[in-house]
C-alpha cells in the first residue's frame, strides 16, 4: 500500500457511467449506528423522502447517466445508501468485477445478497471477502476510485479495516492509499473526501490524521476545503461529480459551493434532509458502475 508514485504513472480507467439506485420504500430511522442517527429514531417523513430521492434521480437522468433502480426490502432500512454493499470495478484490461462487502453493523449484513444478485445478474464476477481474512469492509462508503486512474482510496478506523485492503489490491493489481478516519461523525470516507476529478478533491481536514491530508495533497493537485460546518451539518463532502463538471451537493453549503464554481465547477443543489437524518446524503444513496 505504497503511495509512492505518480498518478500519471497508472493505467486509466474510463468513468463509469451507469448509476444504480435502491427505491426508499423501506428507508426510515429505526437504530442508531452513527452519530447522526441519535434522535432521529422513527423521525423520518416518507413522502418527503420519496420526493427527494426522485429529485436525485431525475438528476442523474438529465446528466445523460444510465439509472437503474433495485428495489428496497422490508426490514432493510438503510438499504437505500447502496454505495456500501459493494466496490464494482473495471480493470484496466476492461474486466468488471464486484467486492461485496462485510458489513460492520449487524443490521445492515442482510443487505448484501441483493447486490450480489444484482451484479450477477449484469454480468460481473462477484466475489467476497476471503473468509480466513478478519474484518469489515463497508464497499463505497470507503473506498473510493481515482476519477480516471486505477488507484483506489481506502477509508479506515470505523467502518472497514485497513487489512482488506491489502487482499484484493494484490488480486486485483492496484495500488491503496489507506486514510484513517479520525472523528466517529465522519465515520466513512465518503463523508469527508470527495474526489471530482483526476486532478481535484473536495475534502474536510478535520476528519483525517496529518499523514492522511499529506497524502490526499500528494495525489491531487488541487484540493478544495469544506468548512467545518457544511461538513459536518451538510455533509458537503457526501457529494458526487459524475462527469468531472457538475458536482451533486446537499443544498445550503453556501461556502462549500463558492468555492466549487471558483473552481470552475457547477454546484447541483439537492436537498437529502430525510437521508442526513440516518447520516447519509447524495455519495452514497447511489454506486456507480461500467
Ligand atoms: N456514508 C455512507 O456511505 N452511507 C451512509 C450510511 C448511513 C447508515 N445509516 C449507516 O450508518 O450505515
């Protein structure tokens, strides 16, 4: 898990370019894994929910994104953030493949299957977690791709062990830059690092150790800070840039906002309120796929 070379140096890789979406049929409030979810048990308006969850839809549709939609299950209430059942991915030789995840929360282990059945069902080789390897990995909550670059960004501390990493990147022939996750209200990487293109991250320091901003400076050439509180309110960070332009944000971050269009990028404001509620907004309520 060297981060020891050039981003220019490794193979590129196509941006996916199909979204898949859970149905919030199921989603609501109903235990408390993270620190957001405290007070909000029961608290969720489903129609609201439904509402915005369309909107994010839609949206990826006007992005020209292929969209698909797997349906939610009874009981599974938090099945709706499905960036974290899963890592798809394409090789640089253009294989496709999918890592399931081994959820931390006993909760949200069922969730699991159905995105195997998914994956199956398009085609790709899916595969687990080697079973002599200990600990969690929580998919896209955590591990994030390069825009471009087979390189991958791996979030560590609460939700996933740093030791899965090192398993499949081996197999699977890229490198890792692991981050430890440092402040439990940023408990997955994606709450706190939002890679928007090959060159430009959005991140907020404050989750991170010294070692870890080092490094995110070290990969991209520019990095735009979130304030602390879109960051930690907002979860400004929870973004998605599926084409390296637009950037998909929880609206109301005013300050992250300026800065993405001073940064040459067009901020899309939805507003995620019902989804903050269970500490998830626009990241990881969608997974991107080849
Ligand atoms: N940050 C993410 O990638 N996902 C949000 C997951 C929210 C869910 N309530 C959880 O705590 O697992």
């Amino acid at each position: 898990m060297s981060a020891d070379f050039s981003i220019d140096a490794l193979p590129p890789i196509p941006r996916p370019g199909r979204v898949l979406l859970t149905s919030p049929d199921h989603f609501r409030v109903e235990y408390v894994i993270n620190p957001h979810m405290a007070g909000n048990v029961g608290d969720v308006d489903p129609s609201i929910a439904r509402r915005q969850w369309d909107a994010l839809k839609d949206t990826y549709e006007r992005l020209g994104m292929e969209v698909n939609v797997l349906a939610g299950i009874p009981d599974l209430p938090d099945m709706v953030f499905c960036a974290n059942q899963s890592l798809p991915y394409q090789t640089p030789g253009g294989e496709l493949g999918v890592v399931l995840s081994r959820m931390h929360a006993a909760q949200r282990k069922p969730e699991v299957e159905h995105y195997e059945r998914f994956f199956g069902s398009v085609g790709y080789e899916v595969q687990g977690l080697d079973p002599d390897l200990p600990g969690d990995f929580e998919g896209m909550g955590d591990a994030i791709w390069h825009p471009g670059r087979y390189l991958l960004w791996g979030g560590y501390g609460y939700r996933t062990d740093r030791q899965v990493y090192e398993r499949f990147a081996e197999k699977l022939g890229f490198p890792v830059i692991a981050l430890e996750l440092t402040d439990p209200d940023f408990y997955h990487l994606d709450t706190c690092l939002c890679p928007i293109d090959e060159e430009t991250a959005l991140y907020y320091p404050g989750a991170f150790t010294d070692e870890g901003i080092a490094a995110i400076k070290a990969h991209f050439r520019r990095t735009i800070e979130a304030p602390e509180d879109d960051a930690r309110e907002r979860f400004a960070c929870n973004a998605h840039s599926p084409d390296g332009e637009h950037v998909l944000i929880q609206a109301g971050s005013a300050t992250t906002n300026d800065l993405l269009r001073a940064g040459g990028y067009e901020p899309v404001e939805l507003d995620t309120s019902e989804f903050l509620k269970s500490g998830g907004s626009v990241f990881c309520m969608k997974l991107m796929y080849w």
